[in-house]
C-alpha cells in the first residue's frame, strides 16, 4: 500500500516554509510576467527574441551537496532539495527559467510492464555517481518471442496521491497553493525507439532492419498501439494537464504557447490529448539512412502525433539528414537542433515557420578549462546563422561543472551579451 501519511518535525516544517516564501516572492516578481510572454510568443512563432535556458539538474550535487540540507526527514529532504535548486537557479544562473508561484504535485501512477523482464544495472563513475547502464534485451528472436509481449495495464492510486497533496497543503498553508500538474509521459517521450532498444538490444534492432524487417515493423506497430492506449487512458481517466505554460515539453523546451489548448476548450473542462504538446524523436537510431528511418520509425511516431496538438521533434540525434521526412509530422512546431546538427541547413529549413531549438554542446562548459572565446565564437556562430528563426538557446545535458557552479551563470552572461551584440 502506497504511503499516506509522513512524520513532520517542527524544524522540517519551518525550513521547508522559509523555502517556499522565497519562492513565492521570487514568482511575484515582475521578471517573471515577461518570462511567460515572451516564451508565449516565441512558442507562437512571434518572438521578439531569443530565448535562453540551462538546465542545472544535472549538476545539483555540485551547488546543493547534501550536506547543505537541513531537513531530516527523507521526503522533507527531497522537497528541500528542490525549493533550494530553483532558488538557487534564480539566484546565480539568470536565464530565462520561470518560476512558479505555485509548489506541483503529479498523479502517482504505475504504468505496467510488457511483460517481459527489463532490468537495468546503472554504472557508476569516479565520483560515485549513476551515469548510465546495461541491461540483457528480453526479445532475441522477434518472429518467436514477440508473443510474449503485451501492452502495458497502466493504474493510477489517487488515494495516495491526494494524500501527498494534502500533505503538502498542510505543510505550505498560506503561502503557495500546491498543484495537480505536470508530465505523465512514461519516459518523457513518446518517441518509442527507446523502448524498442530496452526489448531487442541496439545492435539486434539495427540488424532486424535489414535480416527481419517484418518483424521491425511487428514491434513499432506493437509500440505505437501500447502508446496510443496508454495516452487514450491518462485522458480516459482526466489525469492529463495542460502543458502550455511552464511545463516540460520536451529536449529541454518548455511550452508556453497561445496556440493551445484547442479554441473549444473551455476551463474546467476534461483535458485533451489534443490540448497537449508531445515530444517525439529517435535518438537511437543515428545509425540508420534516412530512408530507413522513413520507412521504419516515421509511419508509428506520425500515428502517435496525429493524437496531440502540437509537436516538439528531437533531442541529440542530427535532424537535417531526416528532415525532408520529420517535416511531414503532424502539428510540428519546434525542433531540436543538437550539436551535430547542420546549423546553416536546419536554419534554412526552419526559417520562420518553426522553433529552433539550439543545444550547444555543454562540453563548453563541463570540460577542466572554460574557455570564453570558444563558447562566444559558437554563441555568435548560432546567433548569425539562425537570424531570421524563432532562436531559443539550450545549454543541457550537463553533468559536471568540474566543481566550478559559477559557470552557469558565466555562460548565460555571454549569451545574453553576444545576442545584445548580433541578434538582428
């Protein structure tokens, strides 16, 4: 039985209420309001400029070590960790992270399995972090052992989740309302490759394309019939939110947008799988020929979709060999330019019919020596060659600052001063 009830110490209590004061006078201030309008437009394809983010998740450990935490309680800690990282973020990062006024709380749900074992056994590197694994595929053979497989019987335990909400209700009574908001993706995409992966292995999957490529079809078909389902049942059982504000989207995006939800959505109403965002892309397969992945990826993630209102393609797969069949998917309105992505191509391709969606390579900023001439020169290198798109800037995928936390901040500093110097 899931957890409903936590022990609460006064001085958990009061740690936990200073937090979320700062955090709510942070959220009042005005910045804030024209964060949210200019995220709204540059996701409405009218944006006035380009827009910049780091993703700092990566790297709690280096600014927020665990014992600069004040809570005892595990579950107090853990909501600690997370007020002081966006107050932290605010406070020393200053890109153009919108802060909430408002603590969020998710639906607490058991997707199912597949049927089939898919254990996986993290590594750990020098400084004792979990970066990475391996696992044992649970398919070997897909002509005999894809019976196996069944969709997933997804459950949601709303007793346990209204009891962590009214729990933190408790906790933060009178000085920010605590929500029912947030991804419910499994995963965070719907991309399916990744799942495909986990069941065959990477190299089988490769493989099968050209030795079984019934059978490859067999699987994607499976895949996209599961994802189909479970989106069907989170909207089903009203456990989906809008996500067309400060609300992770996708590779690093966020989707402040006026587009959706869909004009006859009326507040208070059931959401919608077409009120949504939905993040798709293919990662895993780098390593097939455009036209293979036409004919065996694009056919099932255009089926998922066409289910949503808007779509946000890729994450560190190059899109400009793909792009030619990406651009066929429904309702697509950013893309994810990764760093070894064609620049000037995709800048082409998008012009001002599309997000761009720059990933610097965050080697820039991960590496013994921070070197600020190379990240102005690729800075003023996106800068001049994406003029004319709708420009957002996203440093991610950090996982090492080599224990120098100031570099976030640094690195937004540049941003900012070389789009002030040659954004036009």
């Amino acid at each position: 039985m899931a957890k409903t009830e936590w022990k609460v110490s006064d001085s958990d209590r009061d740690v936990l209420r200073r937090l979320a004061e700062r955090q709510a006078a942070i959220a009042a201030e005005l910045i804030m309001d024209e964060r949210r309008r200019l995220w709204t437009k540059q996701k409405s394809l009218a944006s006035e400029r380009p827009m910049v983010l780091l993703e700092s998740v990566g790297v709690v450990d280096e600014f927020l070590p665990e014992s600069s935490l004040q809570c005892v309680e595990p579950w107090a800690r853990d909501v600690e960790r997370q007020l002081r990282g966006r107050i932290y973020h605010y406070e020393n990062v200053g890109d153009d992270t919108v802060v909430d006024p408002f603590i969020r709380c998710s639906w607490q749900l058991d997707l199912g399995g597949y049927g089939v074992p898919m254990a996986k056994e993290r590594g750990i590197d020098a400084q004792g972090r979990s970066v990475g694994f391996r696992w044992q595929p649970a398919i070997q053979d897909l002509d005999s052992e894809l019976p196996k497989l069944h969709h997933r019987t997804p459950s949601v335990d709303r007793e346990a989740t209204l009891a962590w909400k009214g729990h933190l209700e408790g906790i933060f009574a009178g000085i920010m309302p605590v929500e029912l908001r947030g991804s419910v993706w499994p995963n965070w995409t719907m991309g399916m490759t990744m799942e495909a992966i986990f069941l065959v292995g990477l190299e089988n999957f490769m493989l099968q394309m050209y030795d079984n490529p019934d059978g490859v079809h067999a699987l994607m078909a499976f895949l996209r019939d599961d994802h189909r389902q479970l989106a069907l049942w989170l909207e089903t059982e009203g456990l989906l939110t809008l996500n067309n504000g400060n609300e992770y989207i996708g590779s690093g995006s966020y989707g402040f947008t006026a587009d959706l939800p869909q004009p006859d959505w009326e507040p208070g109403n059931p959401v919608r799988l077409r009120d949504l965002w939905v993040l798709l892309e293919s990662q895993e397969t780098v390593g097939i020929s455009p036209d293979m992945f036409a004919e065996f990826i694009l056919p099932y993630q255009s089926d998922i979709g066409s289910l949503f209102g808007l779509t946000y393609y890729g994450c560190c797969e190059p899109v400009h060999n793909r792009w030619r069949h990406v651009k066929t998917l429904p309702n697509l309105r950013a893309v994810s330019v990764s760093p070894w992505c064609d620049e000037a191509f995709m800048a082409e391709a998008l012009g001002p019919d599309y997000v761009y969606s720059r990933k610097p390579a965050p080697s820039l900023i991960s590496t013994e020596v921070f070197d600020e001439r190379t990240i102005e020169n690729d800075l003023r290198h996106t800068l001049q060659t994406a003029a004319g798109t709708h420009l957002e800037i996203i440093m991610k995928d950090v996982h090492t600052l080599s224990g120098d936390p100031s570099r976030m901040g640094r690195w937004v500093q540049l941003a900012r001063k070389n789009i002030d110097r040659h954004w036009r």
